[in-house]
C-alpha cells in the first residue's frame, strides 16, 4: 500500500471460530495530513483477489478535495466466509495521495489615468488561486502604464491597497526613463497564500501623466543682398539667424551645377556645402554667417542658394514655416520643400529702364521720362532707386488742357515681363489732376521696377486719349420779338466742339428796357459737338423803345465763352375782340369763352369796359352798352398769350326780355383797342300755375264739371303761346275736352300736348272723395317747366231717390269697353267663356223713398250668342269699401240678398230673371254683384253683352 500525505485506519470484528461471517463488514478511512485535502477519485485499490472479500469501493464523506474532506473504504465481506479458529488478518493495497488545499485570493480595482494608457477603469473584478505557503504572480494587476506622446510623470503612478492582510502583497516597480523624463512605470504585485481564502480587496491604480515642452531648434530668419551682382565680380555677406546651435546646410550652385567652394571661394564641379552653426557670441548677437565672393563674369549667371536643415542626417534643426513657405516667391521658390528654403542671385551687365508719358498733340508737352540704371538679373523692388514716386508736368502751349478721362495702370506700355526681356515693370496707381495756377496739369505714378531682365526697357503712357487742349465753347446770337409791356422767351443757345456739358448765365440780371427770370434748361444734346439750349422770360417794361439788348455767355467746365448777344425787337398788335352770341336761362348764369385774343399779351394785361353806356359820333349807335337785367364778369387770369378769354354772365330774371345785348371794349397795356358785341339769347323753364285752395274746381258725386278747368301758366322769357302737358292724370273720374264727357278720356303722357287748355272732368268714383291731376307748360322754345297742380273738389250728391251713381268695375281679365255713370254697361269677350266669374262693385244707389226695389238686368245683342248665367249674387253695404253689409237698414226691415245658383238663359232683350232686391229705408247703398256665366258663339266672334241697374219705387 501506497499513501502520500495522508493515512488509513484499521478495523477488526470479533466472530466465533468455525462460524460464518454473515452480513457484517469493515470500513476503513483515508484521512488527509494537516494543509492537504484528498478526493477519491485520487486513489486505486489495488488489492486484487482475496478470500473473504467480496468488493472494496471509495468515496468521499463530504465533497472532493473540501477541507474535512475523507476517502471512505468500504469492504464488503463475503458472508459465506468462515471465520477460522484462530484470528486472521486480511490485508487490502490502496494507492494514493493526497493534495495540498487550493485557496483563492479576489477583489476589484480601478485605474485613475490621464494623458496614459491603458485607459482608466472602475472596480474591474480579479482573482488568483493558490495553495498554502506559495507566492503568486496576480497578471490581472501587474500593470504598465505608459505617458502619452509629449508627456511625462512628474508624479510617479502609485496603487493604494485596502485588503484584510495586507502584508500578504508584495508591490515591485520597474520604471522607465525618456530622455531623463519618467514615461512608463510597470506594477508587478505578489500574494503569499495563507490556509484561507480572501475575497474583498481594492486596489486604486493612479497614473496622470503632463506635458513636457521640447525647446525647438530652428532657423529662424535670413539676411543677404538679392540686388544684381556686379558682372566684375562681387561679395555678399549670407547671414543665418535662430536658435543657438541650430544647424543648417547651405550651397550655392551656378546655372551650369558648379558649386561653391566657401574655403577656397570657386565654383567647381565637386559638390560642395557648408553646415552653418549658429553661436551666442556673448553680446547678443546670435547668428551664423559666411562672406561668399562671387567671380568676374562675362555673361549673365544665375545662381540658387538653397538652405536645408534636412542635412546633415539627424538634425533636428527646422526652419520657420514662415520662412519656408512656398507661396513667397522672395524669400523662398522651392515648391512643396519641408524645412527647405531655395532663392536664386543674378550677375549680369547694367539695363536702362525708363518710365514716362506722351502726347501726339506737339502744343502738349509733358516732362522727361524716369530713367534709371539698374543690374540684370537684380529684383530690389524696394529699393528707393526702384520705386516709382514719380510727377510728371504737363503744359499746353495754345490753351487751357482738358481732362478727358483718367488713364488706368494698364495704359502703360512694356509692363509685362514676357515683352520686355524679362523685367517687372509695377504701375500701382496713376492720376491726371489739373493745376488751376497756370493751366497745366499734372500725371502722378506709384508703383516699383522689380527683377530686371536682359534688355534695356521705356514703359510710356500715351495721353492724347486722357487729355487734351480745350475748344472754347461758342453761342448763336438771336433777334426775338416781344409785344410791349408783354413778354417774350429768349432762346440761349451753344455749342462745343468737344462735348463738354455747358451752363449757361446772364451778364446781366435786367436788360435796359425790361426784366428777366430764371434761365430755364430746356435740352442738353450730346455730342461731340454738344448743344445746349435754355430760356428765359423777358418782361417788357418800356414801351417807349423800339429794341432792348441781352447778353450771355455759356461755360464748359474748363472756360467762358464769348458773349452772345440777343436782340429784342419791341412791338404791338392791336387785341381783336369778335361779336359772340350765346344761350342763359333766365335767372340763371352761364361761364363762357371769350372771342378775345392779343397776339403780345395775356389776359392778365387786358383792360375790360362795359359801363358807362357810350354812343358813336352819330349819338345813336351804342359803342358800349351794359346789361340791362344782369351782370357781366370778364376774367383776367392767365398768362397765355393769343388765347380765349373767359367770362360769367348773370341774368337777374327781373324782366321779361327774350334777349340781353352787351356791348363792350377790350384795351391793351399800350393803349390799343377794340369793340364786340354779346348777344344773349335767354331762355326759361315756362311756369304751370296752380289751382289750388280758392281757385279749386268743384263738381257732384257721380257728376261732371258744368264750367271749363282754364290751364294757366306763364314764360318769363316771353316765349309764347304755351302748351299744355297732361302729366298726371286725376283719380275718381276722368278729364275730357268736351263738356258733355262724349269724346274719350285724356290720358297722361310726358311728351304729348293737349289739344286745347279748357278741360271738363267727369266724376265716375263712388264716393266723395276730392282729387287732383297735374300738367306742365311747354314754351315756343319747346322748354318744358316743373309741374301745376289742379284741386277738384267732390261734393256729394243731394238726396235723389232711386238714383244710381258709379260704374259697372268689373274684375274681368277679357272685359273691354269702359263702365260708364249710368245704368247701363256692355262689354265685349273676345273668346268663349266658361263658368267664369265677375264682380262688378262700383255702383252706389241713392233713395229716399222706402221700399225701393234695386234690380240688375240682363241682354244681349245677338241671337247667335249664347249667354248663360249659372249664378247671380247682389249685396247691399252701408260703407264705400264695402266692408258691412246691410242686414239691419234704418228704421227696421232686413232687405235680402239675391242669392240665385239656376242656370239662366239670357235673352236678346233686357230681363230681370232673378227679380228685384227691395231696399226697405230709404238711405245711400253700395253694390257688389257677382255673376258667374258661360259665352259662346260656335266659329264666330263674340258681340257685345249688356248689363242694367234699375230702381223702382
């Protein structure tokens, strides 16, 4: 038997020799040593065959490997086995060994990092495990942390540990160093494994690493003289200027790759350079320099100088990014270069470079050109002999000059480089000014000559198109006609030759006869020549001369010109007044246009006499004549000369006249004259005079007038005879020019005259009612005035017995022929009826006798008519409106409706087949009649049917 780290029992049973062993076996237990744990599955039994054994199994009492832990062997007996008579011992072989206990040891951590990697983290769970009395390597928390680019620890990272057993951990740090800067510091963290496990510690990682300034080693600035080299030979000081100790490669190579020599001063083809060291020489003076001398040349040389901190290998020199930018042509040509700055000198002959103007006009002379000489191949634009501050005079030799146009820089010629051998030639600015002292002018240049190229070079502007010597400006002289005491319109007029814009101005504000106004343009025409036109109003004043003198003169910007002159011719035309005739309503008045004009003078300077009355030698005929019912306004506004006057004429109304004549005279400022008649033709709204009030007509109910109704009116013009216009008609009744009413009646019409002004009016109204009707009078002139009235009054009629007023008023759609005051009414159909019905409610009886009998009656007036009444109703009512009917008459009896719904055949001859309705007191009763029928006559037109009111008593 085999067994590390750990132990087995033994086990004995007591049994009777000779007896067998039954269901009794043994159990035997592994038990680990102290620190170690076991596990079945760790042991083998290896006994193999053996008498009284039957099986042997192992497992473990609690959990495998758990501290506490133990193998259980179990030995099953055979129970058939007899135990011997003396004592036996069975021996069984396990194989094992127990291991030591595995503890464990966890916790979190967190890392605070900044400007280092790794990144931070928060309570990030580790563990490790480990047996009793080992040391352990825990990866989890063996960290490095490393400071960003450009970063360092001025602080040195550090772990903070919070843990029951602390003195387990061992923390070992391994640091690492950049240029003497810490930039890395890696963590390696241990555990000693005690017998127990641990499970709650921190650790707090802090790395935060700052930036450290690296102090830049570079080439800072650059001096030489880039003026042309002198082709004799020439030296020129190379001066570096930055940081102490910054380094720097410079060569100098001819246009043929020769390059310098700076210890023996040639041009060889070695390739050959100089790293320039800048040093503190103590005074404050930093820099590096080298004096380069330059051979005698016979021809134009171009030399590069290139400055290169590139080279020597591992320089850590760089130049300015302001000195090596590419974009500045002077200071560095070498394109997309990194810390490379490249500009080329040139050695060549001297070059004449002239700058100046022209004019092709010889009386313009403008001063001598700028000339200079200068190197080839130099570019020192500025320079003060390079830059062009330049004034150059110009001076007319026959007049004042002129500035057309101000010249721009491009108007120089041989500015641009690819035209003239290669010089630069900068015109920034240019400027023509006049000077006002001595009428010359002056042309002002800026700018600068920059790289000279290989050929001498005269940049000229030409002025003749910017300016030029004057042409004085001329003016027309004119002869103007003027009335006197009138106006007139001077015209000035110039002309210039060189299109200048003109103004023109008197030399005297009056002129010796007369006044003017304010010159007014009137057109401005361009040119060249140009043409300007003005006026200006002259007012006579004087009109004892015969001509008046103007004088003007124009100006075109740049001078007077001479004075022109304008003559005024001084004259009158007689005013022509012509005989007028015009229309005025009487009493009214009417504005007009006066047949007056003066060919020298307005209105405003006419002189108007219509009073006092004035006769011709003969002391008969009238010169001047006033109105006689009226007033005459002439009116004197208005400045147009030979235009109509205007005048207001008032008519008083006052006579009776038909005309108004004026005769009057019209006088100019100079004393002529002359005459015209006015003959106004009045007219008038001719009056219609009412007959109202005591003038009223009167005529009885039911009856006519026995007198004519006289229509009256009046012209107050005289326009007579009048006519008469029946404009409203009178209601009750009708008017008609015969007294016996036979003739039909007159209807109103706006626009018809009556035939006569005696009218008779025919009372046919049922009631007492008063009326009117109204007309109008027409004059001779066919002048129509505002409307008459004519009062009628209806008195009612005295008591007559069985007397029947009014008229049959039927409302038959078909009916003709008119309902007359009497008894009888006929009418006519003009087509079949059927069952059609009427009312017939104008009639009124009138009785004094009591018992009267009231009856309708019927007939018509051809046999081959067919007339058929199917029903008859008369009522009686005691008012005109018929509103009440009568079923109680005064003093008792109750008189009865007709009510008759027979057919009834009605014949040629007037019969009453539905008998009277007896009226029982006497009094006045109004009638309503209702008839429904039916007409025929078979393809025949229908005649006439009559109806008849009858009283009897």
């Amino acid at each position: 038997m085999a067994l590390t780290n750990c132990s087995i029992n033994t086990a004995s049973l007591t049994k009777t020799g000779g007896a067998a062993i039954g269901g009794q076996n043994a159990q035997l237990i592994i038990t680990p040593n102290e620190g170690y744990a076991v596990s079945a599955s760790n042991f083998t039994n290896n006994t193999g065959s053996i008498t009284g054994v039957s099986n042997i199994t192992l497992s473990d009492s609690t959990s495998a490997g758990a501290v506490g832990n133990t193998v259980l062997v179990s030995v099953d007996l055979d129970d058939s086995y007899v135990m011997p008579s003396a004592n036996t011992t069975l021996t069984i072989d396990i194989d094992g060994a127990a291991s030591l206990i595995q503890y464990t040891v966890s916790g979190a951590y967190t890392t605070s990092v900044s400007n280092a990697t790794p990144s931070s983290e928060t309570l990030t769970s580790w563990s490790a495990n480990g047996t009793a009395g080992s040391t352990i390597t825990i990866s989890q928390l063996s960290k490095t942390f490393t400071a960003s680019s450009g970063h360092h620890f001025e602080i040195e990272p550090s772990v903070i540990i919070t843990a029951e057993n602390e003195s387990r951990y061992t923390i070992t740090k391994t640091r690492s160093y950049t240029d003497n800067r810490l930039t890395a510091v890696a963590f390696e963290i241990k555990y000693t494994f005690s017998s127990e496990s641990e499970s709650t510690a921190l650790f707090e990682f802090f790395a935060n690493a700052v930036e450290f300034i690296v102090p830049t080693i570079e080439i800072t600035n650059y001096s030489i003289n880039k003026a042309g080299l002198n082709s004799a030979g020439d030296e020129r000081f190379l001066t570096l200027f930055g940081s102490v100790n910054a380094v720097a490669r410079v060569t100098i190579t001819d246009q043929n790759q020769n390059s310098y020599n700076f210890g023996t001063d040639l041009f060889t083809a070695l390739a050959t350079h100089k790293d320039f060291t800048i040093s503190d020489f103590g005074d404050g003076s930093i820099y590096a320099r080298e004096n380069i001398i330059f051979p005698e040349r016979t021809n134009t040389t171009t030399y590069t100088v290139v400055i290169n901190t590139n080279l020597p290998s591992n320089n850590s020199t760089i130049i300015n990014d302001d000195l090596d930018d590419d974009t500045d042509t002077t200071r560095n040509t070498t394109p997309t270069t990194e810390d490379v700055v490249t500009f080329t000198l040139k050695q060549g002959a001297d070059r004449t470079i002239q700058v100046g103007a022209t004019h092709s006009d010889d009386n313009v002379e403008v001063s001598e050109n700028y000339s200079v000489s200068l190197p080839e191949g130099s570019n020192t634009p500025n320079n003060s002999t390079n830059i062009l501050e330049q004034i150059f005079t110009i001076n007319s030799l026959s007049g004042p000059l002129k500035i057309i146009s101000q010249p721009s820089a491009s108007d120089f010629t041989n500015t641009n480089s690819s035209n003239n051998g290669g010089t630069t030639i900068n015109i920034t600015s240019v400027s023509l000014e006049l000077n006002d002292a001595d009428g010359g002018a002056a042309l002002q240049i800026a700018g600068n000559i920059g790289e000279i190229g290989n050929a001498n070079v005269t940049s000229l502007l030409d002025l003749t198109s910017f300016i030029k010597i004057n042409n004085k400006t001329t003016v027309s002289d004119i002869t103007v006609p003027c009335p006197k005491l009138g106006k007139a319109k001077l015209q000035l007029k110039s002309q210039d030759a060189d299109g200048d814009t003109m103004t023109h101005s008197l030399v005297s504000s009056t002129g010796s006869a007369g006044n003017l106004g304010s010159i007014v343009a009137v057109s401005n025409t361009a040119g060249p020549p140009s043409v300007k036109i003005s006026e200006v109003e002259y007012t006579n004043t004087d009109a004892s001369v015969e001509k008046d003198e103007i004088f003007f003169k124009a100006n075109d910007g740049t001078e007077d010109s001479a004075i022109g002159k304008i003559t005024v011719l001084l004259e009158n035309s007689t005013p022509t007044a012509n005989d007028q005739t015009i229309s005025c309503k009487s009493g009214e008045f009417i504005s007009f246009d006066l047949d007056v004009k003066d060919s020298d003078h307005s209105h405003s300077q006419l002189e108007y006499q219509f009073f006092p009355k004035e006769f011709a030698d003969d002391g008969v005929t009238t010169i001047i004549q006033p109105p006689t019912d009226g007033l005459i306004y002439f009116n004197k506004s208005g400045n147009a000369i030979n235009a109509p006057g205007k005048a207001v004429y008032s008519n008083n109304g006052r006579e009776i006249q038909q005309q108004e004549i004026i005769k009057y005279r019209v006088t100019d400022p100079v004393g002529d004259s002359d005459t015209a008649q006015l003959t106004i033709n009045l007219t008038s709204d001719p009056l219609a005079i009412s007959q109202l009030d005591n003038r009223s007509h009167e005529v009885t109910e039911g009856a006519g007038s026995t007198s004519p109704i006289v229509l009256e009116g009046r012209s107050p013009t005289g326009h007579t005879p009048l006519q008469f216009l029946l404009t409203t008609a009178p209601t009750g009744g009708t008017l008609h020019y015969q007294s016996n009413f036979s003739d039909a009646a007159i209807t109103a019409s706006s626009t018809n005259v009556l035939t006569s002004n005696n009218l008779y009016f025919n009372h046919t109204a049922s009631n007492s009612f008063n009326t009117q009707f109204q007309f109008k009078a027409k004059d001779s002139l066919n002048n129509i005035g505002s409307r008459g009235f004519v009062s009628i009054i209806v008195n009612e009629v005295p008591a007559v017995v069985g007397a029947i007023y009014g008229s049959f008023n039927v409302n038959d759609d078909n009916q003709s022929g008119t309902g007359v005051a009497t008894k009888n009414y006929s009418y006519t159909t003009s087509s079949p009826r059927t069952n059609t019905q009427r009312t017939f409610s104008g009639l009124s009886v009138v009785t004094t006798q009591s018992n009267t009998v009231f009856r309708i009656q019927c007939e018509k007036t051809s046999a081959n008519d067919t007339w058929t009444v199917h029903a008859m109703e008369i009522k009686l009512f005691s008012n005109s409106a018929r509103t009440n009917e009568v079923t109680n008459p005064p003093g008792g009896g109750n008189p009865e409706r007709i009510l008759d719904s027979t057919n009834r055949s009605i014949t040629t001859s007037y019969s009453d087949p539905w008998g009277g309705i007896t009226i029982p007191n006497a009094g006045t009763y109004y009638v309503r009649v209702i008839l429904t029928d039916s007409i025929s006559r078979p393809g025949q037109a229908i005649q006439s049917f009559r109806l008849r009111a009858t009283t009897e008593y």
